[in-house]
C-alpha cells in the first residue's frame, strides 16, 4: 500500500509497504478522504518537536474495510479521530513540554496512507445525511461548540469574535445556534464578506471606529463576552478584552500553529476572566449531529480535491497555501 512519510523537514517521501493486518481488536479502516490544514504546514517545516520519519495527515474520513458485524458492518463510512490520550509511559519520566495528548500526524502517524488500523473508539460512523467533505470539518466544528459553551453564552448576548478566518466563521454560527447575537471583527474585508454570505450578520472592520460600532450595536453597553481566535493573524489580541464589558468571559482558542503574544493590561482593569481552549476535544458526536442538522452552514466553504498522485510536487507547495485564510479547503481524494 501507499505511505506518504515526512523523513526530515521540509521533505515528504512516498512508500511500498506490506498492507497491515487487523488484530487485537483493531479495526482496518480504507482512508477515503484526507484534509490539508493550516497546523500540517509547521509540521512539514519542522518547528514542531517531530520524530522523523512521520506519516503526515491530521484529519481523515474512511470506509471499513473488513465485516466487524458486532460494531461496524463493511463498508461503514467512518470519522477517524485526530486526538489519543497520550501513551501512559509507566514510571518512565514525562516529557512537560508535550501535551497530554496525542495529535494525529503531528506526534503519532497521522493518515496519508492507503490503509489504517484503529480501535473500536477511534472512529464514529457517519449518518448519510454528512457527506465526506462536511465530516472533515467536524473536528473545527467540535473545538468551536467548546469554546462556545466555555463562555456560558445567554439568549440574545452579543459576543464579539476577532477573527474572520473560517474557524472564526464557525464560532459566529454556532452562537447564532445558540440565539446569541455574534458580532465578527476583521481587518480583512473580504472575510467579512465572505462570512455575511455565511449567515453572519454583524461584522466590523477594525479600522472603523471599533468600540463606537461595538457600542452601537450592544446599545452602548459593549460585548457581554468575546473569543480571539488563535490563527487570526490581522488582530491584536488586546481588542477581544478592549470590546467586552466589564468582568465578561473571554475565550482564546483554537489550533495553535503561531506564536499568540498577548497584553492583559486590558483585561486586568477590567477584572475579565481569560479561558483557553486548543485542539483537543471530546464531543465528535454532537459535532456530526451539529452538521447533521445544519446547525453550522458549511455549504459556502468549498472543498477542493487533490490527486494522490501529484502529492510529492503538491505537498512542499501546499505550505505557502497553508498561511492564507481561505474560503476553500483542500483535501486529498485517496478513493
């Protein structure tokens, strides 16, 4: 079968390799879809702590490959989990630098590859209602909804969100969801566009007059709480403490690829409580059942395909892409 391994930096290799047999309780999953993300380019540049050689590839959807009828029948369509708490390494000593869990090619093989065994419960089938390209979304969609319940948002709140990239997009969704009142700021125009044509209705551009436009639309009380979203790389962090209320709720998250630098002078006078919140999260199923249901609008972000075949080329190319905020995503089509 096909293995795409990153063997050092900034070099990605392709390989032949026997395909694996599926024991101990182990399920063998076809990859069908793999989706490139903003956190892949780091990875392939090296500035993450990486054990060479790694099979790349965060985010994935498949197919069963063999009948497990007890649990998934052949064929299933399934989501494959990018988070694993971490190996437990016995009295071995801990590396306090790392995380408390594992992350799918970054510090375990991610999913480039033909063919994959996983437990049992590192896979959720996938109703017929969520097409391959909307379930590869569902892991931003799961991270989105725990940022959304960690500011404990009221009925009719308004909340800013500083940062229109798609992640940011989802959050203002999953707010109106919740009959919250998002208010979308960015220093790039066309993201706000882009976001009005994704149902979010209230957007500022920094540049204008921000906290007179935040007042207008709060009646002059400002934000009753805020999220700066982490690859948002057009703000300044300070102005998700500088458009809330007093002693409101903000939340920093999202997936951690950069450096967030921040200034709490803000939120210290303020007396405002600062939650974190990256990558790793637990509620996949409602994520899908959100899809499902349309509570998040994924039908503007579109999804383009990439051939296997072009990956060595494409991949060191794909890194520049990687930096940009997109309205599109990209995906490597395996099936």
């Amino acid at each position: 079968m096909n293995v795409w391994k990153l063997t050092a930096a900034n070099k990605i290799e392709l390989f032949d390799e026997p395909v694996p047999e599926a024991g101990d309780g182990k399920i063998k999953v076809r990859i069908t879809k793999v989706m490139l993300c903003n956190q892949d380019a780091p990875v392939f540049r090296g500035e993450f702590k990486t054990k060479y050689p790694l099979v790349p590839g965060r985010l994935a959807v498949g197919i069963v490959a063999e009948d497990y009828k007890d649990i998934f029948p052949k064929g299933t369509r399934v989501l494959l989990h990018a988070y694993h708490p971490e190996t437990d390494t016995g009295t071995e000593k801990k590396d306090f630098s790392l995380d408390d869990y594992e992350v799918c090619g970054k510090t375990r093989d991610g999913f480039l590859r033909d063919i994959v065994t996983l437990s049992p419960d590192e896979l959720t089938p996938l109703p017929d209602s969520v097409s391959d390209e909307d379930a590869l979304l569902t892991h931003h969609v799961a991270l989105a909804k725990a940022i959304v319940d960690k500011l404990d948002v009221k009925k009719g709140q308004h909340i800013a969100v500083a940062g229109a990239s798609g992640f940011g997009i989802l959050i203002c969704q999953l707010l109106i969801y919740q009959q919250a009142a998002p208010i979308l700021i960015s220093a790039d125009q066309s993201r706000l566009d882009f976001a009005n044509t994704c149902g979010v209705y209230y957007t500022i551009h920094v540049d204008d007059n921000l906290l007179d436009r935040v007042a207008e639309l709060t009646g002059g009380r400002l934000a009753d709480g805020s999220v700066f979203v982490t690859n948002a790389k057009d703000i300044d962090p300070s102005v998700a403490f500088s458009v809330c209320a007093r002693e409101a709720n903000v939340v920093i998250g999202g997936y951690v690829s950069r450096s967030v630098n921040i200034d709490a002078t803000i939120a210290i006078r303020k007396e405002i409580s600062i939650h974190c919140l990256a990558e790793y999260v637990e509620n996949l199923e409602m994520a899908i059942n959100l899809v499902a249901n349309k509570g998040v609008n994924l039908q503007n972000f579109t999804a383009k395909a990439v051939d296997p075949n072009t990956l060595l080329e494409f991949y060191p190319s794909y890194v520049g892409f990687a930096e940009e905020e997109e309205k599109d995503y990209l995906f490597i089509k395996m099936l």
